[in-house]
C-alpha cells in the first residue's frame, strides 16, 4: 500500500508539474501574440504620421481617378460623431474623391445628413444630382446615405416585381417557374425598382469588427473592402495608404 500510494503521488505532482509548464507556455504565447499585435499597432501609427507629413513620397501620387466610387461603412454608435463623419468627408475632399456612399444599419448617418450637408459647403444629394443633367465637370462631392432598411425595401419590392412578372406571364398561357431565379434577374428587378445603386470600386469599414455590416450584397461583388478600425482611431495618413493600395491593384475583371 505505501508503494502504491507512493507511485500515486508521484503521479499527481508529475501531473501538476506539467499542468503548470503548460500553463506557463500558454501565458507565454500570449504574451508573445500580444507583443506582435502591440508592435504592428505602433508601426502602423508611425507610417500614418509619416504618411500625412508626406515623407513617404510614394503616397503623394494617388491615382485617385480610378477611384470612381467609395462606400463608408460605420458603425452606428460611431455613426452619432457627425464631426468625426464631417471630417473624414473633408479628407475625401481634399484629396479628389468625388462620389461617396455613407452607410450605416440603423440610419444615424440619414438623419444627420442637413447637418452633414450644411458642413460639407459644396456637397450635393445623389439624388439632386440624379434629376439634373449636366455636362460640366463634377466640381463638387456627391454623397448617398443609406441603411440596412434600405436594402431590406429594394429586395421586397424586386421579388414583388418578379413575382408579378411571372404571374403575368402565367395568366397569358406562359409556365409559372418559381424554382428558377437568376442572379440577372434580381439585378434587372432592383433596375427597374431603382434601388440598383453603383457599384462603390473601395469600401471602407469604420467599426470594430470586420465585417461590411449588411452594405447591399449586390452592390459589392468587385468592391475591395478595407477595415479601417474603429472611427475614434481614424488616421489621415491610414486613409491615403488604403486608397493608394486600391489603386496599386490591378483588376482582371469587366465593368
């Protein structure tokens, strides 16, 4: 019996010995992790400074042309900075970005959009754009707001069209085929309802999590989508480098 109680005992210390070691190798680890995580943090800073002070001379040639379209993404708690918005919008601005979408899920950003407007100075509606038809150079930066309930109304009333459609194509001795429906199809309904929308070349998120936080799907099959962090950390020369890296990319694709 002492032998065996021995051996038991033996076992249990060896046992804690390596339940320590391993819990010492994971603090470890973590440590490490964080460490990397804490050093890329404070090399992406510095490069942002670096960036706006214009001492990387490779960012000051934006080909901001071929940026035809930009969506923001923010998130709605973060959407109630309409100083912050207003400022990011000024950086736009000032670096020749012409066409922005605003977008958040509850629709801050709409609501707050005459307050935005009368800040901006020479920012105009899509849709005031839309219903005037000029040939002049756009002088001036379009912006659209949208939200999630947006895309929720553009989906309801293109499947009631297509619904409707292929109701009258039943009632005129056509066959009712409900187990088709093609990607064209919803496009050439969210045409035809006006909810289609331009397709944003680069998308932005302001947020804390990586995700473009129900933007409309359709509007984003060749967007390049970037995660900007958080709006309280947003950096002028974090944005420059996230434009400049867009139009470094090259597109294989048909538009």
């Amino acid at each position: 019996m002492d032998f065996r109680d021995g051996l038991r005992n033996l076992y249990h210390s060896i046992l804690s010995i390596v339940n320590l070691v391993l819990q010492l190798l994971w603090y470890f680890l973590q440590i490490i992790v964080s460490a990397w995580y804490f050093i890329l943090a404070v090399g992406k800073l510095f490069e942002s400074y670096l960036i706006s002070y214009g001492v990387l001379k490779k960012y000051k040639s934006l080909r901001i042309r071929k940026l035809q379209y930009l969506a923001i993404v923010i998130e709605s708690e973060d959407a109630h900075q309409t100083s912050k918005v207003v400022k990011l919008l000024q950086w736009l601005d000032s670096l020749g970005v012409k066409n922005v979408c605003l977008y958040d899920m509850n629709g801050v950003l709409k609501k707050s959009k005459e307050t935005i407007f009368q800040k901006m100075g020479n920012a105009k509606s899509i849709e005031e754009v839309n219903e005037g038809i000029t040939h002049h150079v756009q002088d001036h930066m379009t912006l659209e707001f949208v939200s999630y309930v947006d895309g929720k109304e553009a989906v309801a009333k293109a499947a009631n069209l297509i619904f409707v459609q292929k109701l009258k194509n039943y009632n005129l001795g056509g066959e009712l085929d409900h187990l088709i429906l093609l990607e064209r199809h919803l496009n050439e309904a969210l045409q035809i309802v006006g909810c289609k929308g331009p397709e944003p070349d680069l998308l932005l998120v302001y947020g804390p999590v990586r995700s473009h936080l129900g933007f409309p799907p359709w509007r984003i099959r060749y967007t390049e989508i970037v995660h900007m962090g958080p709006l309280n950390c947003m950096r002028y020369g974090s944005l420059i480098k996230a434009i400049y890296n867009f139009t470094k990319v090259k597109q294989n694709y048909g538009r």
